[in-house]
C-alpha cells in the first residue's frame, strides 16, 4: 500500500506579526520551550562556538598576515605550511573558511551601520593613501595596478577591515555560545527563557567593546580601524552583521528562483530577505548553497548527544545537514530574541506612556520584518517526530 | 541446447508451485533469482555457442510433435532472437530483484512470472508458427494475472482490458496462420516466405494485414494502444518493466519475423502505408506523452512512440534499417525498463506519480538525489541523447528509413524531439526546484516551507536499475557489442524483399 504524502510532511505555524510583537513586548521567547529545543540550541550553539573560533582565528589572520597579499594560496593554513598540514587541507580534511568569507563579504556588500560609514569616510581614505604608498614602494606588482585601478587597493583594505573586524565580532559570540554550552552542562540553565537571557547578557557586556585594527606593512604599523575612530562590538558590527547575515544575506542559486533582470530579486537592497532566518533550510548540501559549508562545519563538531538524537530522527545521518540547518534556525531566533531584547530603548517594565509607545515601535518593527521569516521553525515539533522508518513501515 | 532456455524457468515455476508448505516469500523470491540466474546463464552460454558471423539459423533443434496438424517442437537462434532472449533473461531477473515485500501469494506470483519468461523465450526460439502461437498466447493469462491479483486500484478494468485487446491480438494472428494453411493447400506452419506462386497478391494483402492488426495491438501501434497505458498504470513495477521491457517486443519481433519474413511480396506493397502509421503512431504517442500528468502513464506513452519507430525500420526494410530496428527494441527494452523501475522507487517512497504534485526530488539530503540521476540519464537516453542507446538505435533506423521514406522519417523525427519536450517537463517537475510531495496548498508561502519526511532510498534497491543504466551507456558507447551479433542476420532479412521483387521483375514467378 502506498504511503500517503500527508504523512510525510509537517510544518509549525506562522505566528502573524502581532502576536511576534506581543511576545516581544511580553518579554517572551520566540522559540517554543520545550526540553529538544534547549538541547538543539545548546548543542548546536556549542558546535557553532567552536567553528566560529575556527573562523575568528582564520579572518584575523587573514586580515593581519595575508594583508594586501596579491596571491594568498595559504590564506586558510593560519600560517601552518608544514606538509601535514597542507595534505589535510587538500584532503578536505578541514574547516570550510570560504563560509566565514561569504558572510563578510555580504557585511562588505550590505555595508549598513558604523563601519561601513568609517570605511568610507576621510580618515579611512587618508590611512589607505599612506598604506598603499608603503606598499607599492615594495611591491611591483602593486605599483603598477594602483594607478590603472586605484580604487582597487582601497577595497582590498576595505575588505580586510570588516574581515578583521568580523573576526573580532565572532572571538566574542564563540566563547559566548560555549560558555552557554559550559552553563548548560553544569545545569544553570534549563530553558530557552534562560539560553536568550544568557546570550543578552553576553551581548550587553561585550557591547562597548572596541573594534580596532593595525596591519604593519614592511615592519611599520598602520590603524586602518583606530581606536579613535570609536567603533565598538555592538552598535558597529554586531548590528551591521545581524542586518547582512541574519536578515538580508544574498540569493544565491539553488533556494530561489535567481533571475533579477526579471525583477525576481528586489532591485531594492534594503528590502532583501534572503538571510539565516529566512533561508530554507531543506536545500541544504544542493550545489552552490553556501551555508551547506557552515553545516558541515558544524557536523565536523557537533556534540555527542545532539548527534545521536539526530541519528534518532527522519533519515539519522542521511539528512543530518538539514537538521542542523533547522536546529541552527531555531539557534538564531533565540540570538535574535536576545538581540531585540538587548537593544530595546528602555526596560520592557517602564511605565512611562512615551517609553512604551517607543517600545513598541521598536518592537512592531522587528515583528514585521521576522514575520516573513522561516517563522514556522518556532513551534516545538520535534518531541512529536518519529523515526521515518518507523513512521512509515508497513506502508511503503 | 535451446530446450534448457525453456526448461529452467519452467522447472523453476513447477518447483515454485510444488514447494511443500508454507514457504516464506523471501525464499520463494531467492528461488526465482536464483532460477532466473541459471537462465541468464545458460543465456550466455547460448550467446558463446553461437556464430555470429553466420545470417541464418543456428543451434536447431527439432522434435516432430503433432504432426496432423502440423505442430512440430523446433527450436531455433538468429541474431534477430538471440539478443530478445538476452534481455528477457535479464528483466526477468530485474523484475523479481525488485519485487519486494510482497505478502499476497508470493509462491504463485514468482512462478508466474518464471512461465512469463519462459514463454517469452519459447515464442523468441519457435520456428514453427503454432508453436509460437501457443509461447505467445502462453503468457497471456500469467500477465493477465499477475495485474488483475497484484495491480493497483483499477486494476479489474485494466486487465480486463489487456485481456481483451490481446486475446484480439491472439485470434487474429492464428487466424492468419490457418487461413495461410488453408490457402497454401498445406498443413506445413514453418517459417518459408510465402511467394506471389503460392498465394495472390490480395490475399497475401488481406493475410498480412491481419497480422499487422494482431501484432499491432501488442506493439502496441495507434490505434491499437489504449490497453497500454491503463495496464502499466495499474501493474506492479515489476510486472511493468517486464510488459515494457519484453512483452511489448514479442510485437515487433513478430512484424518483422512474420509480416516481412512471410509476406515479402505483400510487404513490399504495403510498406509505404506502414511507414505512414508508423509515423502517426510516433506522433500520436509522444504528443499523448506530453498531456500525461501520471509519471507512469508519460512513460507509457513514450513506448507508443518508441515502438513506432520499428514499424518504421520494419517498412525501410533496409539492411541499416533492419538492424536499428534491432536496436531500437534491445535499447527500449533497457531504457523502459529502467524508467518504470525508477518511477515505481518515486511511487514508492512518495506514495505518488503525479507530475502536479512532485517536484525537488534531487534534494540531495530529503529527496531521492540517485534516483533522480538515474531518472535524468534515463530520459536523456530515451531522447537519443549521443553516447547511450537510444542514440545508436534512432540514428540507425533513420538513416536507414531516410532514404526511402524521407517525409514518414521526418516526423518519426520529430516525434523523437518531442521525447525530449515530454520527459524535460517530467525531469523539470518532478526532480527541479523546492521538494514537495504535495498538491499547491491554497497558502503557497505555507506549501514552500512543508518540511518533507521521505524515507531514503536503500543502495540495494538501485542496483537493478544501477545496472540497466549502465548498459544503457554500454550499449551506446560499443555498440559493435550488439550491432556484430545481429547485423549478419538483419542484412539477410532485408534481401528477403529484395530478391522477391527481382524475381517478380524478371518475370520468373
């Protein structure tokens, strides 16, 4: 007897952009609690620390050791050129940076908030001329392609700077989601009420950090993002990278139909909804898919428990990758939750009417733009998911 | 030699029923393999023992059996047979490989479809005309069976239907070989070309064209088709690969056997009017192809058109013609086959075949990426892709039909093209784009984001159709593997017609 395709498929609700708003507003999580989705969002999360230490360590290096370098073959080694090494790497025994890049390339591209303003104003200008005047004086090949392109070096620095800087941003929110992992072990925290306010509290004390940035060029040192220059964690990078990768991200082939002379993408920029909290994650391993590679990053690493209760459910390791992908979903509506949460402009407990109303604008405004997101990853429906085997025997 | 080709699927099916208890159906189905083993084997022994170099028939073998009514057991191989013998022992072994979880009689389920292929090998090696007749009216009721016991929820209509259409196709064929007897003034029901001295001209017309009719409903020939697709639609995949992969050559083995090897002289009158159907049957199935919106009923169609095509070569009667012919019914056998394997693992797994309703299925993680890839090399191998076997059987009927039928190979051409139009829009569907096993709900923004739970396809359960793929390549990478085993025995079926109008021309009969 056939199966019946009902049986096969599933999918949460889409809460509407009020009662977002109201949860938001209440103080509530977006994510459903339930003891899987802790788990997911831990496990996940602690998988996702340490890729992201990976990637941190990889941009910093990039942007400090392989600056303005016209060839950087070995860009990814993290200055380890012994043979082992280099045989893992061309082995593909090794983490997927070119993820890392991808998502600071859509920071570079987006370039909304504070650095990106920096990186095109005078004093950015001014530290470029001085860095390319060194550099070329030492570098032939530079010298000529400067002057036939000349805005070709100052966006090469422009793309070390958020490289850098988005390593800085990712050192930070690593040791954060393995801290919440540490927590979560020791028993301190127990519910997704707990894992957002951990993050929002992680967030808040890291938000004046400053982001700076020097590269020394023939033994002589260069602030391309100087300490003067006032940029910080939050405001500067987290925000901008919240706006790039979480919301907006880039359409790439295989999850959306891509045909923008037709006007299927947006010509709009700032209307792009095409980010971590709105890509489908069922594409996930196709060809061309980016976050395929943070997922198999994230396997690479994945704790113990969340791997045997994915090997517990639909194809076990046959479709892992998309179940990471929709654990990781459900893993940034939290950070997402905690960033709302940390950036509201007065206590949710105010009792000032204007404070409210302020709130509230702010809070109608996230729920807008997250209705249209893969909202439907909220709902707790992974206690209620049987193996597919067993799910279906007896019927195919 | 050839009596074993028989005996061992005859034996085995005995075996089957005479098995004492209750065996369970995982032993009943590793008896059939194995039975089924033994045939591919001794298969390929026959394939050693014979000479392809040589045109006429080999390895004969004769035992007087009725002889008042001139019913005689003789056994014979051509490289016209030789190779439909070949692929019936290998879809036989397809079909019971991936005949799994069957619960309902399995013993008599396996041994019917060991007396379907030996049936089919007895009808491939008769070379008397009631003993073809009798292997081919032998399958009839085990298929009839095997679709209205084991087919899906219409499956009483659909039988009935086959049952009807090739019982029709049956008592037309005996009753040209009778009327042949009668005419002739004799009881001989061998194979010998029946000449203008034997029989006029509009009697051999009259004769052959209930032929055609009888083999016509079995190819099956427009307008003669609409059995076809209500039985693969309701048959077992199983039952499907085995009526498209070996059944539906049982047609065209017979028009070129008997319509071109016994009436020459008619056949020569009449083959511009065959190229013409042949050429409607063509267009006529691949257009039904394109409004299908069951996978199953799209792959149905195709075999209308693709059968066509030997009518075709079948009318040229040319030696190039001939041998694409050949061809064409070898690499329809691979190439249905395949298909229906496919559609019937898509069926499976998604409890579905509706075009309106699948898409996505290469996911790589949830769909069913490998079938998919089968299902794509497949399609391209049906459109005549270059580098597998539809490439080499369509270019060899067409450029051996080209030159005396020009406009019937044009649009034998272009019903060809329009194999690709119809299994683009399958492949576009069914593998392209978000996976969704599901019709459009009225929330399309809530249909886009259904999360699919298909069950993953087991490696064993694509080995079979693995396999068929990669004699699809095969054969289209060295065809010389088929074209040297039966080109010796198609050129000298074209100087049959050849010889007669010389003679007649010559005024010599």
């Amino acid at each position: 007897m056939p199966v019946i395709p009902e049986l096969l498929t599933r999918s949460g609700g889409q809460p509407a952009a009020a009662e977002l708003e109201r949860r938001l507003l209440a103080g509530e999580t977006l994510l459903a609690d339930s003891p899987t989705h802790v788990m997911q969002v831990v496990d996940v999360l602690e998988s996702y620390g340490i890729v992201l230490d990976a990637y941190s360590r990889n941009l910093i290096y990039q942007a400090e050791q392989q600056f303005l370098n016209p060839f950087p073959v070995f860009k990814y080694l993290d200055g380890d050129h012994s043979p082992a090494k280099i045989w893992r790497h061309l082995n593909h025994d090794r983490i997927n940076f070119e993820y890392a890049e991808y998502c600071m390339r859509a920071m570079l591209w987006h370039g909304t908030g504070g650095l990106d303003a920096y990186l095109d104003g005078q004093p950015f200008h001014q530290s470029c001329e001085a860095i390319i005047r060194c550099k070329t004086q030492r570098d032939p090949l530079l010298a000529v392609l400067n002057p036939l392109f000349p805005e070709f070096l100052p966006e090469l620095i422009r793309t070390a700077a958020t490289t850098h800087a988005l390593g800085q941003f990712w050192r930070v929110m690593s040791d954060l989601f393995i801290d919440l992992a540490e927590a979560e072990h020791q028993g301190q925290l127990a519910s997704v009420e707990a894992i957002v306010e951990f993050i929002k509290d992680g967030l808040v004390a890291a938000a004046a950090n400053p982001i700076t940035y020097q590269v020394s060029v023939a033994g002589q040192p260069f602030w391309i993002l100087p300490p003067e220059a006032g940029l910080t964690f939050l405001v500067d990078v987290a925000v901008p990278y919240v706006e790039a990768v979480f919301l907006r991200g880039t359409p790439f082939l295989g999850t959306v139909s891509f045909n923008a002379q037709a006007q299927q993408i947006s010509p709009d920029q700032r209307a792009f909804a095409y980010g971590a909290l709105y890509a489908d994650p069922l594409p996930t391993m196709g060809a061309g898919i980016p976050p395929s590679l943070l997922m198999q990053d994230m396997f690479r690493h994945l704790p113990e428990r969340l791997h045997h209760w994915y090997q517990e459910q639909g194809r076990g390791e046959g479709d892992v990758r998309v179940k990471i992908c929709m654990s990781f979903q459900k893993a940034m509506f939290c950070v997402t939750n905690a960033a709302i949460r940390g950036t509201f402009p007065h206590p949710l407990s105010t009792a000032d009417a204007a404070e409210r109303s302020a709130n509230q604008a702010y809070a109608a405004a996230w729920a807008s733009r997250l209705s249209q997101a893969r909202t439907d990853c909220l709902d707790a429906l992974d206690d209620a998911m049987p193996r597919l085997e067993v799910a279906v025997a007896g019927q195919a | 030699m050839l009596s074993l080709l028989l005996l061992i699927p005859f034996l085995g099916s005995l075996l089957l029923v005479l098995w004492p208890g209750q065996p369970a159906p995982g032993l009943m189905r590793k008896v059939a393999i194995l039975v089924l083993c033994l045939q591919v084997a001794w298969s390929g022994a026959v394939l050693l023992a014979f000479d392809p170099l040589q045109g006429g028939l080999q390895l004969q073998e004769t035992l007087p059996w009725i002889q008042g009514i001139g019913l005689t057991y003789s056994l014979a191989i051509d490289g016209l047979s030789l190779p439909l013998v070949l692929i019936n022992g290998a879809l036989s072994l397809v079909a019971v490989i991936c005949t799994r979880d069957i619960s309902q009689r399995p013993r008599v389920y396996f041994a019917l479809l060991l007396l379907i292929s030996a049936a089919v090998n007895g009808a491939f090696l008769a070379q008397n005309l009631l003993l073809f007749l009798l292997f081919y009216e032998l399958e009839l009721i085990p298929l009839w069976l095997l679709i209205s016991v084991w087919g899906g929820a219409g499956k009483a209509m659909a039988a009935t239907k086959f049952l009807i259409f090739t019982a029709v196709s049956g008592i037309l064929i005996l009753a040209t070989f009778l009327a042949l007897a009668v005419l002739r003034g004799s009881v001989d029901f061998s194979f010998l070309p029946v000449t203008s001295e034997q029989l006029g001209l509009s009697s051999q017309l009259s004769l052959l064209a209930m032929l055609l009719v009888g083999f016509g409903i079995k190819v099956p020939l427009v307008p003669f088709h609409s059995w076809l697709a209500d039985a693969h639609t309701q048959a077992s995949t199983p039952v499907s690969v085995l009526l498209a992969g070996v059944l539906l050559k049982l047609g065209t083995y017979g028009i070129l056997r008997f319509g071109l090897g016994l009436f020459p002289e008619a056949w020569a009158v009449m083959a511009p009017w065959l190229a013409i159907w042949a050429a409607v049957s063509v267009l006529y199935g691949s257009l039904a192809a394109i409004a299908q919106r069951d996978m199953k009923r799209m792959v149905a169609y195709s075999s209308v058109g693709h059968m066509g095509s030997i009518l075709l070569a079948a009318a040229a009667a040319t030696p190039v013609s001939l041998l694409g012919a050949e061809f064409q019914m070898v690499s329809h056998g691979l190439i249905s086959a395949l298909l229906f394997l496919l559609v019937g693992i898509v069926y499976r797994k998604t409890g579905t075949r509706d075009l309106e309703v699948l898409r996505g299925l290469l996911n790589p993680e949830r769909g069913l990426p490998f079938t998919g890839t089968l299902m794509i090399l497949g399609v391209m191998a049906s459109a005549g892709m270059p580098g597998m076997s539809g490439f080499i059987s369509e270019f060899l009927v067409f450029r051996g039909a080209m030159s005396p039928f020009p406009t019937a190979t044009l649009l034998c051409m272009v019903g060809s093209g329009l194999t690709a139009v119809y299994f683009l829009l399958l492949v576009n569907r069914v593998f392209f784009g978000r996976l969704a096993i599901t019709p459009t709900a009225p929330d399309p923004l809530r249909h886009s984001r259904l999360d699919i739970l298909l069950a993953p396809v087991a490696a064993r359960e694509t080995i079979p159709a693995t396999a068929l793929a990669m004699a699809v390549v095969v054969m289209g990478v060295v065809p010389a593997l088929l074209g040297t085993l039966s080109e010796s025995t198609t050129t000298a079926m074209a100087r049959i017609p050849a010889i007669v109008q010389a003679l007649a021309s010559q005024g010599v009969g």
